[in-house]
C-alpha cells in the first residue's frame, strides 16, 4: 500500500484564495489491477484557469484540479513501463492509480539535458496554447503587429518569441519593471509595465502608432477594451485567458467593446489548446527545436515541496512569477 497526500477544497473560494480553503488529507492506495499503473507526481503544474475551473467542475470535498508530471513507480499496463514518465490530469496529489486512458506519454527522445518540467510549461500545455492560438485562431502572418497582456506569464512569454520567430513585431504589457525587462530579453520590439504608464491608452499607441493587427488576450477586464480601441480593421484578437476578473466577487463593468468590434469588423475567438490534441505530437517536437536551436527562452518560478502547493497557487493568481509556476515535489 502506498499513502497519498492530496489537497483537497474543502470551501468554494470567495474572491481571492485563502490557506482556508484547502485541507491536506492523505489516502491509502491500493496496488494497481490489470491495466492500470501507479504514479509518483515530479512536478506539479500551477495555472490560472484552475481558479475558475474550481468554481463550476469541482464540489467541496474534491481534489484540487491539475497536471502534473508523473514517474511509473509500478505497472500493470505494458503502454507505461516503470520508470517512464507521463503528463497526468491526477490533481494536487502525490500518487495515484491510473488505468492510462488520462495519460500522455512525455516523448520518448526527450533530451536528457532538459528538465521534465518543461512539459509542463514551455514544451506543453502553455507553449501549445502559444502557438495553436497564433497559427490556427490568429493566423498571424509575417510582417504583422501583435499585442499580447499578461506577456511574461506562461503562455504569454511563448507567443512572444513565437511570434517573432515568424517575423512579427511584438508588443508585450506586464505587471512589473522586472518582467518587462524580461520581455526585453526575449526579444519583445515594446514592453510596457502597464501599472505605471500614467495612460494605458497612450502607452498602447507610442508602442504601436499605427494600430495591432492581432491581439492575444489573458487578461480581460476593462483594459482589454482599452486595448480593443488599437485595434486594426480587420483585427483578430485569440482569447486565452481572463486573469483580471477570476477573483472578482462580484463580475467587472467597463467599457462595452461590442460597437467597437462592429466598427472595427475584428474577429475574437475563445479557444483552448485541448482543440487540436491530434497535432500535440508533432507540435511538441517543434516547440522542442525551437528550443534546442536557442530560438526560445524560458523561465520557472519553481515552488519546492508538495505541502506549499496552495502557497504557489495563491502566488500565481498574484502575480509573483515570471514563466511558468511549478511545484517540484
């Protein structure tokens, strides 16, 4: 028998997060039947979309939603040897038994000199969101503007350098002196910390005076209907995220974009990466040239030990990290 320790909600959230609203419980697993593998989670993926998603898929009492990278400790499904690693939906758990239908094999060339991690982020969900929503909802084309918020996130520090790569100019707003000048770093033509422009309407123009053809959007809120006004005829914006407004207790008012859309003629479309899982293998080998040809960069802001996964959490929805948020258990 193996114990588990999981991270359980134990209360809706109410606004922001609270320490108040986990319990750490730990459970007795039985050993694996036929078909079936037991996982030890590695890393623990920490995203935004777990906020809202906790609100309508989850009850109190459930574990807490999310990815992680897991070792095979023992196996019962020739698919999944011991000492492979796979990308689980387990949750905040520690381990846990799987009959591998919600399992995705981490690719078997992963090169040893690049931290599983990085499935989590860069060379996963974050970096395939980054480029479906350029190359399949944008259609971004060489030569083009591109505007994207929350840009030294996860996903945003991706569609950056993505972007660039297809030869577009880019333009990234963050939260911080300090993620701008990582933004810099990679690349970005513009950055802006757009919590000290005294305009954002100003900073938006000066970054880009004749307008964004694309807009990959993770913020929502008011200023993305700023944002909205810099738009292009013809603009395309991706709608990825809506950090601002999920721990809103009551729903943010601001501007109403809708005329502004018809005037424009711009397209928005929400998406998420899970769209085109049948291209996930060839995109990932893509996203790992890239990053073996030093085209893209990344950064981790790496939580240690599974009992501060709420802390990282909380974190996250803060605004504490540049890159992407794990937990290394």
């Amino acid at each position: 028998m193996v114990q588990a320790k999981t991270w359980v909600l134990i209360k809706h959230f109410d606004g922001f997060p609270k320490n108040t609203n986990f319990e750490l419980k730990v459970e007795e697993l039985p050993k694996p039947k036929d078909g079936e593998v037991l996982l030890e989670a590695v890393f623990l993926s920490v995203d935004p979309y777990m906020r809202p998603f906790s609100a309508f898929r989850m009850k109190e009492g459930d574990v807490m939603i999310g990815t992680q990278v897991a070792k095979v400790i023992q196996s019962k499904n020739p698919a999944f040897p011991v000492g492979s690693h796979v990308v689980s939906r387990s949750g905040w758990r520690t381990h846990s038994v799987s009959d591998g239908t919600d399992l995705v094999p981490v690719m078997p060339e992963w090169p040893q000199d690049v931290s599983l991690s990085l499935a989590l982020g860069s060379i996963g969900m974050p970096g395939l969101t980054a480029l479906y929503g350029i190359e399949e909802v944008l259609g971004l084309q060489k030569g083009e503007t591109l505007l994207v918020n929350a840009a030294a996130g996860a996903v945003g520090s991706m569609v950056g350098q993505i972007a660039k790569i297809k030869g577009c100019k880019v333009v990234g707003s963050a939260g911080s002196d300090a993620k701008v000048a990582f933004l810099k770093e990679l690349g970005f033509d513009e950055a802006f910390n757009y919590k000290t422009v005294g305009s954002l309407e100003e900073a938006l123009k000066k970054a880009s005076p004749e307008g964004y053809d694309c807009f990959f959007e993770n913020v929502g809120g008011a200023s993305s209907s700023v944002a909205l006004q810099q738009m292009k005829n013809f603009g395309r914006i991706a709608v990825c995220g809506s950090i601002s407004t999920y721990n809103d207790t009551n729903p943010q008012t601001g501007p109403y974009p809708h005329f502004t859309m018809i005037v424009k003629q711009l397209k928005m479309e929400g998406f998420m990466q899970s769209r085109w899982e049948h291209k996930h293998p060839e995109s990932i080998k893509r996203l790992m040239g890239w990053l073996k040809e030093g085209k893209l960069q990344f950064r981790e802001h790496i939580t240690k030990g599974f009992e501060n996964m709420p802390a990282a959490f909380m974190g996250l929805l803060q605004g504490e990290n540049i890159g992407k948020a794990v937990v290394a258990v």
